[in-house]
C-alpha cells in the first residue's frame, strides 16, 4: 500500500525528527533515526563513535585514512573491505534500510532512504524544513545547543546533509520534485506538519 | 490572517491550475490565472497577444526590440517606457497581483506571485509539481495538446517559467524553501491536492 514506509528528509533544527516521531506513534509503526546508526554499528563491527561522526557525511578523507585500516575488514556483512568508511557505512545502512523496509510499515528519518528504497511502490517521501530564524530558536530552546555561531553550526550541518544526499543520490537535497510533500514546520508546528502528513497518507490515490 | 492570499506555483500538466480552481471554490475566494493577463493587458495599453507571449517568459530581446518601439508610450499606469516589454509587463502585472491581494482574500497562479508579496504576512505559498510520465498524460487527455514531441514541449514550457522565476525573484523555482508547502499532484491527484491544502490552512499557526 502506498504510504506504508514514510521518509522524511530534514534541515537541522526543523523538528523533522520529532515529527517522524510522532506521525510513527500516530500510526502505530516503528520508528528509526539514531537506532538506524546503532543497528548498522553493530552489523559492521565499527565502533558506535565512529558510525556517529562519518553519518551522513560525504567521503572525508582524513577520517577514512585515519580509521580505515581499523576497521577494514571487520564487516560481518558482505565485504566491503575495499571501500572508503564512508562508502562502506552507506552500503551497510543502504542493507539494513532495505531489511527494516520489508520487515513492514516504518518512518525513516534521513540517510537517502527515499533514494536507497525507490524500488518500492509503497513510499511517502516527505522533506521538512523552516527558515533559519525558527531553527535557530529550536536548536536553542529544544536541542539545547548553546554556540556562539549558531546561524553558522546550523548551516554547516545542512551542507553536511546535503553534500551527503546530493553525493549519494545524484539528485538535489531539498528540490521538492525529489519528495512527494514537503512542509514548513515554522509555519505548521509540529502537530500540525504531523496531521498534514496523515492527510496525505488518507490522500494518496 | 495567515493562508488569506494562496499562491500556487506549478510545473507545465501538474494540474496546478485546477488545483488552484478548486481550491479557490470549496474557500469560496476569488482565484487568479490568465484574469491576470487580461487585466494587465487592459491597464497597459499592451495587447492581450503580446501579453501572453512574453507572460512568464524572461528577457528576450527580439521579441523586445519587435514591440518595444510600438508599446514604448502606451502604459496608463506607471511610466514604464524606458524597460523591456518583460519587465514591464512584470512591472505591470507586480502592481495588479498587489492590488488583487489588498482587495481581500484570493488564489493566485503562478507569475512570482510568492515573491511579490513576500512583505505580508497572510500568504501561503504552494508548489505543485508530478513525474514527467503523468504530466504528459496530463497535457494530452486534459489540455488536448497533440505533439510528437510532448516531453520537450513540457520540459521546455518549465524552463520558461523556471527561468521567469528565478530571473526576477533571484530564487531557485521548485525549492522546496521557497514554499511553505509542496505537493506532488501526481500522487494526491487534483482533489486530494485540494484536500491537503485546506489541511493545511487550518494547520497554520
């Protein structure tokens, strides 16, 4: 059924998070964001701190030369032992988004599932975003980010994001054509962007 | 109030329009299109003709140097003798969609309409866009255009309004952050893309 797997793509601070959260506990169906690093972790065998810091972020090398020999052939999965870190973290977070898909009805927050999972007849992919204001105001208020450059912080993260989808993908982060639905949480809220997404699930045709 | 003024922009066979039709309709406000141009037309002094052939469409300068010298003195409204026949028909049609949105609350197609009025704080700016494949079902079956060269025509017809877009409001046309909502038609047909919007109104915050 369309709608069974529901991406969201995000901007730092726009709630996106917190909206996948809620529309999954709305709809009773699972959720998966930070768990997916976790999961994929412990798939690879590379160290939880290290998946965190190479997660959506495009090919560093500095990073991959210094973690590389580490790790490059602790996969317990298929062998990807010729790849940069980065490379072989996407291709085990592309399996284990694949398996959590077919395993039945999710929201996925990030990491070019939309991308990873087109295949698929069943996607809603939703991309949430808000001006720079707002999410300054969320990173602070709810994130409790306290920087001195916030504006900045935020911005590098977005690029951070998309150098990731766009070098993933082939395609551009945020371009709505690349989404089904794409809201404005500074103008909707997060209850209110949660509701839109359910209207539109009741939508599909 | 906030979702008083509706701007929809749209990709050529979105259904944009209809969209725009109907939505205006079920909210019983007035909706603006090709009215647009008519009443520019009206106020210029300009053909309806020469309206609609450079309506949307950015700078080009044999056009402009065809009837530039026969429509330089003809403006009723501001003195605009000394621009291009695009940007005075920008010009023109900035000063009616300003005037059509003080008179109360409306939809208006396309024509940077989102951009005009960016200083009020009672607008909501949608996008509507949908694959290639249904666009062109769309254009055939709907509007009854026969070309053996579909796909180029709608392709083309988007670059135009892409280029209008993004050469006078200095945005990217289609980025989802221009927009407080972007829906793909294609996947909520027309009154389910209706249906989401009127969500969406009672959404805002």
């Amino acid at each position: 059924m369309p709608g069974n797997i529901i991406t969201i793509g995000r901007q730092f601070g726009s709630g996106g998070r917190s909206i996948a959260k809620h529309l999954a506990e709305r709809l009773g169906i699972k959720y998966y964001d930070k768990e997916l690093i976790t999961m994929s972790a412990k798939e690879s065998g590379i160290s939880p701190e290290i998946f965190e810091k190479v997660d959506e972020a495009a090919a560093n090398s500095l990073l991959y030369s210094m973690v590389i020999g580490m790790y490059g052939a602790t996969s317990r999965m298929t062998d990807y032992s010729e790849l940069s870190i980065n490379d072989k973290i996407f291709k085990i977070q592309t399996e284990i988004i694949k398996k959590l898909a077919d395993e039945g009805p999710c929201v996925i927050v990030g990491r070019c599932a939309d991308y990873i999972l087109r295949e698929r007849t069943d996607l809603l992919n939703v991309f949430i975003y808000s001006d720079t204001e707002k999410r300054i105001e969320r990173a602070v208020n709810e994130y409790g980010i306290q920087s001195k450059n916030i504006k900045e912080f935020i911005l590098k993260s977005d690029k951070k994001r998309s150098n990731y989808y766009n070098f993933y993908t082939g395609k551009r982060w945020g371009a709505s054509c690349n989404y089904h639905l794409c809201l404005d949480s500074g103008v909707f809220g997060i209850d209110g962007s949660v509701e839109i997404i359910e209207k539109a699930l009741n939508c599909i045709k």
